[in-house]
C-alpha cells in the first residue's frame, strides 16, 4: 500500500479555536476605542500573532511603541489561554474523527502543520494528539504561511517527499502555502475564498473514504 503524509492545519481544520481568537482580539480592540468585527477576523487567517497585531493597529489607525505591542501580545496570548482551559473532545469539528481514524486504519502519515504556538496543549486538550506522527507549530518554524516551512519540515519529519503530501487548510494563506510546497492542497471552507485549492470541501462531513483512497493510491 502506498504511503502518503497527510497534514492538517488546526485551527478551522481540526478545532474551531479561531472563535477564541477573535474574543481576545476584539477585547484589545475595544481597550483602544475600536471596533473588531468578524468580517476584519477574516483578514488574520493565518496570520502570525505578530502581524495579526499589526493588521488590528492599522484597522484602528493606532500608533503604538514596540513596549506596548509586546504588552497587548502578552494580553492577547493570555485572555486567549483563558478560553482554552475548558476545551474537551466537543470542541472538534464535525466529520474530523472519522477522517483521522482512517486515516490510522490505512496506516497512512499524520502531521500537524500550524501557525499556533499552543498547538499540543488544544490537542491534548482534545484527545488527538495520539494521531499525530509529528508536530510542527509556531514554536518550530520562522516563516509564516504562504511561506511552505510549516508544511515542508512536517513532511521532512515524515521522511515523505512534498509531492507526497497532501495538506487540509482552511485558509488562503495555508492553500498557498502548500501550493508553493508543491502538496496536494485540500480546502476545508467556502470556495469563494479557497478556489486556489486542488480540492475543497465545506467541511469534513462531505468527505468520504473513496476520496482519501483516491489522495494515498494517485
């Protein structure tokens, strides 16, 4: 049997976690006298904590120092951990479990590949860390997402070529990304936004174990 590295982004792909972000941020927002909406949250898929920041200050037309950016970093990290405290296995999302557990079955490659920095703890949190073969997150990589690191060191980790690998994203920076790597990119959203991917689907329920057979056997 063929095998493949199959890698997933976590948050919108694995967990919704992206709610809790837009909480933290929007909190920070409306500390500075603006609001955050979630049409402005859609610009940060993706996106670092850093350059997040730095997109929020401009929406806001805020000047700051660099002391207070690593202030409102802290914050934003911390208020963020806050709503993680209570995530259990409900936070997954739908059609998720059947894919990993396939995925195992078929003795296929499974990494994480994410621009969080507290990947492991929401997967403890969540009881997939077991799934994964190998982890890269925040922590691990210096280029963000349309850059391939993320993806290219989860493959390498692998021993998997990137023609091998096939990367589950459900952002436009994440399908560029493993575009760029030269991965098999699979959307997971709304094919306005992610029409660059080789596959899509609105979310993991539409996908089926003919279209994972079809991803290990090409």
């Amino acid at each position: 049997m063929n095998t493949k590295a199959f890698i997933f982004d976590l948050d919108g792909v694995i967990v919704d976690t992206a709610k809790y972000h837009f909480l933290a941020w929007k909190k920070i927002a409306n500390e500075l006298g603006f609001e955050f909406t979630h049409e402005n949250n859609e610009l940060l898929k993706g996106v670092s904590r850093v350059r997040s920041l730095d997109i929020i200050l401009e929406l806001g037309k805020v000047e700051a120092s660099q002391e207070d950016k690593n202030r409102w970093l802290v914050q934003k990290n911390e208020d963020y951990l806050s709503y993680l405290v209570d995530m259990d296995e409900s936070e997954i999302l739908p059609g998720v479990m059947p894919i990993l557990n396939y995925l195992k079955e078929k003795n296929q490659l499974i990494a994480l590949g994410s621009a969080s920095k507290n990947a492991r703890p929401i997967l403890e949190k969540t009881g997939t860390l077991a799934f994964f073969d190998a982890i890269v997150d925040g922590n691990d990589v210096s280029n963000a997402k349309p850059d391939p690191e993320v993806f290219l060191l989860a493959a390498k980790l692998l021993h998997t070529k990137p023609e091998d690998s096939i990367v589950f994203e459900d952002s436009v920076a994440g399908i560029q990304a493993a575009n760029i790597g030269g991965m098999v990119s699979v959307g997971i959203g709304e094919a306005a936004t992610l029409h660059e991917a080789n596959y899509l689907f609105k979310d993991f329920t539409q996908m089926d174990k003919a279209f994972i057979d079809k991803l290990i056997n090409n």
